[in-house]
C-alpha cells in the first residue's frame, strides 16, 4: 500500500498522457461524423484570448472553492475525513511543480479529452446541452471511485460541460479543470496566510471576489454565444439542433467511431 501512495500520482500523470492519443483520435473521428451529418460547419473555433484564459482558470478556482465548501458541509455523509487522509498520504512527500504539473495540468486535459470532448458531445448529437451535461457530470462523478469526489466531481463536470457549449471552445473546459485541480492544491498554503492575519474580514473579501469572478463569466461567455460571435462548431450545432433530429447515416452506422 505504500508504494501505492508513493507512485500513484505519478502513474495518474502516464496514463494521462498515454490515455489523450487514443482519445484525440476518436475526438477527430467524431468531428468528422458531425461536418457529413450537418450538426457542425467547417468553421474555425473560437480561439481564447489571453485575458479570456485568465478569466477561465480564476473561474474554475472560483467553482472549485464553492464546490469544497458544499462537501464541507456534506462531510458528516460523505465520510471526508476517510477522503481527506487518503489524500494527504498520496501527496505526502510529493514537490508542488509535480504536483501541478501531474494533477494540475496533465489530469485535467486527459480527463476533459474523455469526459467534454467524447461523452458529453457525443451525448450533445442526441439530446439537449442540459440533458447531455448532467448525464456527463455523473458518468465522471462515477469515475473517481468514491463518494466525495463523486459530489464535487459530478458538480464541477456539470459546469464544466455548460460553460463549453456556452464558450463555444473546447480549452475552455480544459482551463476551468486546470484552475479547480491547481487551486486545490495550492489552497491550503493560502488559507494558513489568511488565519494568521484577520481570516475573517480576508475570506469575506475574498469569496465575494470569486463570486463577482463567476458572475463576470458566465455573462461574458453567455452574451458572445448569444451575440453574434457564434463562430465555433459547438454554437453552430446549438443553431442547427433542431433542424437536425437524427444523425446522418454514416454517424448512425457507427463508420466514424466504435
């Protein structure tokens, strides 16, 4: 079991990089079944700007604080405190760069390549974003195998996979992981600073700060993919939804993907 806590974060950073291949590849696979079957265009994404990206990982810390806070309060069902000692023996001895770089960086892409990118859109071809984002939250709720970060996970994925459709790019969800991961692991240091000066009048200044960050968000990212900045695949499909009540034939078949 030692050597399980002593290499396990490490294993979870290879099979992220080796799990992304396979799932780009049926990504691009799916992509293609989408332009023959009308549900997208051949129109270039919309491409982040810098202050935009900023914007997504200070959200995804916003979502990741509010999100903890709910466990917290759940922790008496939840059986955190069992979670919680877990954790701490995984990252017990780790260096931070590897800890960001493994579960801050390279998780998060591999997980929302699987979890956005595959099951959500390919949930997206058949029902409606709710529907789908829901659906998709469970599934990788389900998927980190206990109950605590089922709740969180299952939260966290449902936002993540509103805010992709709403974006209309794909790094958007990529960037919210990143922050909730990266903010998750370097929190704890920050809230030691904040108890040995004033924590209460600091953690009121600072929740208001995430929530105003949330907002900011969500209404700008809702107002371009409302306006008339709907230039990515996603927002197109949104468009032609239902106009488009079944796949085409090739999608149908099964000719693109397994």
């Amino acid at each position: 079991m030692d050597t399980y806590y002593q290499n396990a974060i490490l294993f979870t950073g290879l099979t992220g990089l080796l799990a992304m291949i396979p799932c780009l590849w049926f990504y691009s696979r799916d992509r293609a079944a989408r332009k023959i079957g009308g549900l997208v265009t051949s129109q270039k994404p919309w491409q982040l700007k810098i202050p935009e990206m900023l914007l997504l990982l200070g959200m995804g810390a916003a979502f990741s604080q509010f999100a903890n806070m709910l466990v917290g309060i759940l922790q008496s069902v939840l059986n955190y405190q069992e979670y919680q000692e877990s954790m701490d023996q995984l990252m017990e001895g780790k260096q931070m760069w590897f800890l960001i770089l493994s579960m801050g960086i390279i998780a998060p892409l591999a997980e929302e390549i699987v979890f956005r990118w595959l099951i959500y859109l390919r949930l997206r071809d058949y029902m409606r974003m709710g529907a789908a984002a829901v659906i998709s939250g469970l599934i990788f709720g389900i998927y980190h195998g206990n109950l605590v970060q089922a709740v969180y996970a299952s939260l966290l994925g449902i936002v993540f996979a509103y805010i992709l459709d709403i974006s209309g790019c794909l790094w958007s969800s990529v960037l919210l992981h990143m922050g909730a991961n990266i903010w998750s692991l370097i929190s704890p240091d920050l809230y030691t600073w904040i108890i040995a000066r004033n924590p209460a009048a600091i953690m009121i200044l600072f929740l208001i700060l995430l929530m105003v960050m949330i907002y900011f968000g969500l209404f700008l990212f809702y107002k371009k993919s409302t306006g008339k900045i709907k230039t990515s695949y996603i927002a197109e499909k949104s468009k032609n939804y239902d106009t488009n009540e079944k796949l085409s034939d090739e999608i149908k078949s099964g000719s693109f993907f397994i």
